[in-house]
C-alpha cells in the first residue's frame, strides 16, 4: 500500500471575535430557550396530573363493568 511522502498539517481556524449582533442574537437565543423549558415544565405538571386522571378513570370502568359482568350472570 502506497503511502504519501508527508503529511500536510494546517493550522486549524481562528474563530472570529465575537460581534455585539453575534452576542445579542446568542443572549436573545438563551432568553428564548428559559422561556420555552418553563413552558415544558407546565405543561408536562398539566399532562402528568390528566395522565393521571385518565389512569383513575380507567380503572373505574374497568371495575363497574366487571361487577355488571358478575351480577349478569
């Protein structure tokens, strides 16, 4: 298998310096993204407690027909 002779090593970029827009867009991105976890947090308390409910009211249904089921026969 050939191999190459040498190897060329590149220094790798330099980032540019942050701008002030670069900043503000970073600052408002951040804003954004507290904004929209506490929004996940609510909703998620709001479906954890319907979950719940709807769990409850299953196992209601399931209970009044299985007792209809027994007097039934």
């Amino acid at each position: 298998m050939a191999m190459p002779r040498r190897r060329l090593i590149r220094p790798a970029p330099v980032p540019a310096p942050p701008s002030a827009d670069n900043q503000r867009q970073v600052q408002r991105l951040h804003e954004r993204l507290d904004h929209e976890r506490n929004t996940l947090a609510r909703w998620q308390t709001k479906l954890k407690r319907a979950f719940n409910t709807v769990e409850r009211c299953q196992r209601s249904v399931t209970r009044i027909e299985r007792r209809i089921a027994q007097l039934e026969e």
